[in-house]
C-alpha cells in the first residue's frame, strides 16, 4: 500500500505568503494627490456702473389721426343722378364736380313747386284778408260798444300770425324755386373745399336727396385725438409737445403740439379729451392709430438704474453690486419710474457694479463672476 505524506508547515505557510504577494500585487497603488486647492466658482453675473442723468416720465397712449375740418356734401335738391366722377379715397379741390344731376327731373320738380307756390300764395292771401276783415269788425263794433279790448286785441293777435306765416312761408318756396333754377343752370355737385372723399353714397340712376349726405369731404388728416386719465391731464398744457408714432404709415417719430386739452372728462369715460396738431404739411388718412407719448415729469442729475435689476419681495426693493467679488444687497428707496429706468433716491451713490443679470441667483456676501453679455 502506498501512503501520502502530510505537507510539513513551512511549506504551508510558503504557499500562503506567495498567495498574498499576488493579492497586494494586484491591487492599484495609493500615491498622495498633488496640486493646489480648487477654486472656488462664482455664480456669473453681468454688471453695469451706476450713473447718475436725467429722467423723463412718459405716458404712452394710443390715440386716432384725425381730420381738422370735414363737411357733408348735400344734394341740393331730389333729382336723379346721371353721372359719378370720384370715388372713395380720391382726393379733391374745392370746386371739383362730384356728381351731375338730371335736369329734366330738376325741370319736372320745378314746375310741380311753381304750381305749389301758386295755390299756396292764393291760400295764405285768403287767410289773412279773413283776418284782416276780422279785425275791422271788431274794431267797429268797439266803437259802438258791442265789443271788448280783449276781443279787439285777440283779433289782432290773428292777423298779425296770418301775415308772419304767409311772408316765411312764402319765402321758403321762393328760395326753393331760386335753388331750382340755380341747379338747372348748372347740375353739377360740386366740393366746397380741398381734401379726401372718406365717404359717398350717390351711385348713377338712383335718387339723390337733400336729407342725406350724398359725400362727405375730409382734410387730410393733421390731428391726432387721445383720450387721458386724471392721473396724466394735470401734467399736460396747451401749447406743450408730445411726441407721436403713426406706425402704418412710418416709423419715423413726430412732434406734436397740443391745441386744446378737455376742462372736464366724458361722462362715461372719464377720461380728458387732447387734440395735438401734427407738423405742418403731414397728409395722413384720418381714423389711423397713433402712439402718443406725454412727457409728465422731468428729474435732473440723479441716479438710475435699469428697471429690471431691482428685485422686489413685497416688502422692499433692492438691488446687488458687486464688491471685491462679492455680492453685496442694497435696500433702495426709489423715486420717479421713466421708461425702462427707475430713480434711486437712497441706497447707491454712483460708480458702483450694478448686477443687471443674474441678481434673482444671488445672496449678500455670495461670491460673484463677472461676464459679458
């Protein structure tokens, strides 16, 4: 039989030392770390200096051109229309024809008012030589005592109405036939000033009367109308410039001078009516919108901030400069607000690096890096 030997020991513990060495041999290396602290990141900002300027408070509001002077173009009598030479947007001069009418429906209305005045003359003479006799009588029969002052006097009041509403009635027809034989000479309507057709109703064939506009003629538009609240009117005076935008016909911005500004505010508005000249020689179409821009206060040599860097929690505003690299809060007492900008009236001094992006990250005292936009 054979027989196994039991390894001695030291062989043993060889076996274990040499399973060791290829642990330790594997496993990486622990060598210290070399090189300098990392650096701490700010939270990037932009920043601004803080100036100190002049600051004007606007009131921006829209407001419609309008036209200085437009008239309604009348048909002076009912006739037919046989001819139409404008159109709507046309412009005209005073004294250009706009229409014809028919003059045999002028001849034929002619004839019918000549009739008319001749029954009508006939009808009134009658009315007062009644009231004429009347009064006679009653004169008379004062004399002898049949009749009163009263009856004398209310017979008199009679005649007296008989001939008023005989001469003015008269008179009307008069000058209706004068109107007549006038457009019979010439059926041509005509404009009574320069400007633009903005409106017209009269086509050929139909009828036009004298009981509607048959066109209305407008100035080229030189105004502009806007309506201001009682927060704004205060600040507003006759004579005073504003400046305007009428961003439909041009970008460019106009200088307007107010004419008349409203004494009392509409009824159901509330609001002051202002009517502001436009430069002289500006043709605009009338009823386009314009952007007015009132001037309502003036500060001058104060300091500034852009209106969006100032955080408001509800209780105070205030804003971040940044100092040796660090973010430092103000608490500010503002004043007047313009366009964009907001006056700081307690809180900064002038020269400081005003945080204008990335203030909504900061706290007092947290460190800061500066970038450009």
């Amino acid at each position: 039989m054979i027989q196994t030997k039991t390894p001695s020991f030291a062989l043993r513990l060889l076996g274990l030392g040499a399973a060791l060495g290829l642990l330790f041999g594997c496993s990486p290396s622990s060598e210290p770390v070399s090189g300098e602290p990392s650096e701490t990141v700010g939270t990037p900002v932009e920043v601004t200096t803080v100036t100190h300027g002049d600051l004007v408070a606007q009131a921006r509001l829209s407001g419609k051109v309008a036209a200085a002077r437009e008239v309604s173009i009348l048909a002076p009598l009912s006739a037919k229309v046989t001819a139409v030479y404008v159109r709507v947007g046309d412009k005209v001069e005073n004294g250009q024809v706009l229409f014809s009418l028919d003059k045999s429906d002028l001849q034929t209305s002619y004839n019918s008012l000549s009739s008319d005045y001749t029954r009508t003359k006939e009808l009134l003479e009658a009315q007062v030589q009644q009231a004429q006799t009347n009064y006679d009588n009653t004169a008379a029969l004062l004399e002898v005592g049949a009749a009163s002052q009263l009856e004398l006097d209310t017979a008199r009041v009679t005649l007296l109405s008989a001939q008023t509403s005989m001469a003015s009635t008269l008179q009307q027809l008069e000058d209706n036939l004068q109107t007549l034989r006038d457009t019979m000479a010439d059926a041509d309507v005509k404009s009574t000033m320069n400007g633009i057709v903005s409106s017209l109703s009269v086509v050929v064939g139909a009828t036009a009367s004298p009981a509607s506009p048959a066109a209305v003629i407008t100035e080229s538009g030189s105004q502009v109308t806007v309506s201001v609240s009682e927060a704004v009117q205060p600040y507003l005076s006759i004579g005073d410039t504003a400046q305007v935008v009428i961003s439909s016909a041009s970008d460019e911005t106009l200088e307007a001078t107010i004419r008349t500004i409203s004494p009392s505010a509409g009824a159901m508005t509330q609001l002051f009516d202002v009517v502001l000249d436009l430069p002289e020689g500006t043709t605009l179409t009338a009823g386009m919108f314009a952007t007015v821009l009132f001037e309502t206060e003036r500060r001058e040599n104060v300091i500034t901030v852009p209106t969006e860097a100032i955080l408001n929690d509800g209780v105070s505003q205030s804003v971040y400069v940044v100092e040796d690299g660090l973010a430092s809060q103000r608490v500010l007492t503002t004043g007047l607000v313009g366009d964009g900008v907001t006056e700081v009236v307690e809180g900064l001094t002038g020269g400081e690096q005003l945080v204008v992006v990335g203030q909504s990250y900061l706290a007092d005292g947290a460190p800061v890096r500066i970038v450009e936009g």
